[in-house]
C-alpha cells in the first residue's frame, strides 16, 4: 500500500533545532516535499528533494534518502511563529501530492 | 507564484443540498487540484482538473459525487453533491508551478453539513 509516517507532535523551545522525520511506502516516487500550515491557514511549501541529500532553505532544510525511502525536515533556530502543522508530501505523477499524518510542532517561550 | 482565491470561504448546508465552490488563479496554469482536509486531518487529494479534458479523480471519490469543471486555465469549480455530515470538510483548490514541484494553495472553502 501507499502510506506517509512522521510524529503527531513536537515540543521545543525558542532557539532549538527540531528534526521532523518522515517514512514512506509508495509506488511512482518523483520526489519529497515539505508544507507548512497554520491553524486557519493554507498550506504554504517549504521545500522540495528529487534527489538523495541536503537542500538548504535558510533556517529550514530537508533531506532524502531515496534508498531508504526516509526524509526529514530540520527546523533551526526555532521562533514562535514556527508553531503549525508541518506535512511531508510525496509528489506521484503529474504532480499529485500524497500527504502525511502531519507534525504539530509546539514552540515554548 | 500564483494567487488563488475561492468562493465561498465558508458555508453552512443543509443534507441533501449540493454546493458549487469556485477557484480562480490570477494566472493562467495547467494543472488543477481538489484536496479535502476533515478537520485535524491532513489533506486527501480529491481529483485532478485539467483544462480541455475530464477531471481524473483518486481512489474513493467519484464523480457524480464530487464533478468538477475546468472551462479555462485561470478557473475550477468543484460540487459537493447530495451533501451529508460527513462532507464536512474544508476543501482546498492548488495549483502546480514549474519550479520545484511546488503547489499554491487556495485558502480553502470551509463547509459545514447539518
């Protein structure tokens, strides 16, 4: 079957590094994407890896393993306004996006 | 980029009742998406609306549930048909740019079925 896991919830404080990991089980992989959402908001794209390794986005960047069929989005210098829900998505063909449980990531002052 | 608004923002129906929501792009884009989010919940992709051709829905939608039109490539409707509690969702129209897979997403029609 197709399925996405990754944590139903993280806490940190201010300042910190939080890494959200995320799993996958599909067919017709073209890639792992990363969206962020608010309460009440839609959800607005962080990042995108096609390929195996490291993409840097200022203070966020995601990783892929296509082998291992994992990824993880890494949070730095946490702010306040870092508190939504984070999804990892995997892109099938024609661009539909097959989305996970979704991190709520908690930041604490 | 693209700016994507939809009609209406929220709405509360009555079982049996159909609801047309509107998605507009204020540019002119090839592929067309319809996803639910029940709440707490993540997104569940609905169907694909390309322009010029019928809509291709996912696994567990159909479409004399949910039909869709696509008459140009700035503009999607989607029905919520013969509506239940159940259909209360918040349904969201997106976009895909060339860049980096990336989707736009609409800020969502929040409906609520009595």
């Amino acid at each position: 079957g197709q399925s996405l896991e990754q944590p139903s919830e993280v806490t940190a404080v201010e300042g910190a590094i939080v890494q959200i990991n995320c799993t996958y089980q599909t067919s017709g992989f073209y890639g792992l994407s990363w969206y962020q959402q608010h309460d009440g908001g839609a959800p607005t794209f962080l990042s995108y890896n096609a390929l195996d390794g490291l993409e840097e986005t200022g203070r966020f960047s995601s990783f892929l393993s296509r082998s291992d069929s994992y990824g993880y989005l890494l949070l730095q210098e946490l702010q306040m306004k870092d508190s939504a829900s984070y999804f990892c998505a995997v892109i099938r063909s024609w661009g539909k996006l097959q989305f996970g449980a979704g991190t709520q990531v908690v930041v604490t002052p | 980029s693209a700016v994507i608004s939809q009609k209406p923002s929220r709405d509360i129906c009555q079982r049996g009742t159909s609801l047309t929501i509107q998605c507009q792009v204020d540019s002119q884009v090839t592929m067309m998406f319809w996803y639910r989010q029940q709440p707490g919940q993540s997104l569940t992709l609905i169907a694909t609306a390309n322009q010029g051709s019928e809509a291709t829905y996912e696994s567990g939608f159909v479409i004399d549930k949910f039909p869709i039109s696509r008459p140009n490539l700035t503009f999607s409707t989607l029905t919520v048909s013969n509506m239940s509690p159940e259909d209360s969702s918040i349904y969201l129209c997106s976009v895909l740019t060339g860049a980096d897979n990336e989707q736009f997403f609409g800020p969502g029609t929040r409906l609520t079925v009595l």
